[in-house]
C-alpha cells in the first residue's frame, strides 16, 4: 500500500476529514506505534504502522478489487461450503482482498459472475429498484408457443409473486428443444427455471452472457479477470 501522510492516512480510514484530522493530532489524541504524533505531515506506512486515534486503532482502506468471472457448472456462488464443495473464491485468488460474488448463479448455471469487496457496487447491480438487466442463453425442452412466450414477457406468477415482464428471443428450436436469449431485471432465486417450468417447459442449460451492457465475450469458462473503465461504463448501460 505505501506510505501516505498522517492526516491523509486518518482521512481514508474514516476517522475525520483531513481539517479534522490536523486538529486530532495538535491536540495530542493522535499516536503512531504508540508515541504521540506531533505532525500531519509525517509519513505513515499503510501496513506496518500502528495508528491510533483517542486509543482507537485505525485499520488501513482495503483496495476496491472488481472481477468478472465465467463460473463453471458445479461451482457455488458463495464464499466458502461446509459441505467442502467448489466455490468462486476457490477459482478467484486476488492478493489478500476478501471477495464475495455480487448476487448468484445456481450451481448448475454458467457464466458472467462479478465478484467485489465493494458493498455499495454489489448493492447498485443487485437491488431490484435500479433494474439491472441480465441476459442469460437458456435451452429449454420443447417448443414454447407464442402463448407461453407472451406470459413470460408480460409477467407470470412464481412462489406466488408475478415477475417482471422478461425480453425474450427466440434462437433456434428443433430436436425436441429450443434455445433463446432471455433478460430479466430481477434476481430471484432460479427464477428463470420456474418462469419456464410455469408454462410447462423445463430449462435444460443456462447461461449468463451479460450484466448490463458488460458482456462475458470471449472469456474461457472457469477463467476471470479486472474490471477495466469501459466494463463500468459497459455496466451503466440498461
């Protein structure tokens, strides 16, 4: 991490403004490695020194990490198994940052998956009222009639609660199976599986292709890598 100035230091861990900051330490309230600091200006080295203010220790920003992965099947969206099954943080390594995905994918999906230490990110991608669209490839068995197509993009009932309407393309269909791309804005649990199994079609494969305007492009399966500027502004689009 580096060294930064004290008052710059105080400032990132939440503690005060750097005005603020100024004023904790001319008042004697501010100590580093256990000796009272008599300057803003001195150097601290985010990772070795010990800083405290009014006895309080200040713990050092963690770096905003922002992954995009493609999950294979069999991998859960979470942060550890008691069960001692695969999970995402066992494919995603990045430095010491502690990473959980931003929502999830079923075990059996595939996919784009994001994975952050950033709360407010993982809450603006997630949160119903932003309406971030998601577009998966579905393969369903059978062929879904226009009937069935129009109440899956109008809304339909699931554990006793409508949808929100979905977009809905239709690929290809032969071989007793159909294949489509299918956007949804929400994020319940399997919803798209139960949206099909409501007009009598069960959903055979299923895959995330975007978040957003944030495509998994060419990104092998069970590979991941940075979020880059153009993904944030990728992810802004709707």
């Amino acid at each position: 991490m580096g060294n930064v100035r004290l008052n710059r230091f105080i400032a990132l861990c939440g503690a005060a403004s750097r005005r603020g900051a100024d004023a904790l330490i001319a008042a004697g309230k501010v100590e580093i490695n256990g000796e009272r600091a008599v300057s803003p200006a001195v150097d601290v080295d985010m990772e070795k020194d010990a800083v405290t203010v009014e006895g309080r220790a200040l713990r050092p920003p963690e770096e905003k990490v922002y992954i995009m992965l493609n999950k294979p099947a069999g991998v859960l969206s979470s942060c550890g198994d008691d069960r001692g099954r695969p999970t995402v943080t066992d494919i995603v390594k990045y430095g010491g940052a502690r990473l959980f995905p931003v929502g999830r994918l079923d075990m059996d999906t595939e996919g784009l998956l994001l994975l952050t230490n950033d709360g407010d990110f993982a809450f603006r991608l997630t949160h119903p009222k932003y309406e971030t669209p998601k577009k998966y490839l579905a393969v369903v068995s059978g062929c879904p009639g226009e009937k069935s197509l129009s109440l899956l993009r109008e809304g339909i009932e699931v554990d006793g609660r409508r949808t929100a309407g979905a977009s809905i393309e239709v690929l290809s269909s032969g071989g007793g199976k159909t294949k489509l791309h299918v956007t949804i804005r929400e994020g319940r649990n399997r919803q798209i599986k139960k949206m099909f199994e409501a007009v009598g079609h069960r959903v055979i494969y299923l895959k995330r292709i975007a978040i957003g305007g944030l495509r998994l492009g060419d990104l092998k399966t069970g590979h991941w890598r940075p979020l880059g500027p153009r993904d944030f502004d990728a992810l802004r689009e709707k």
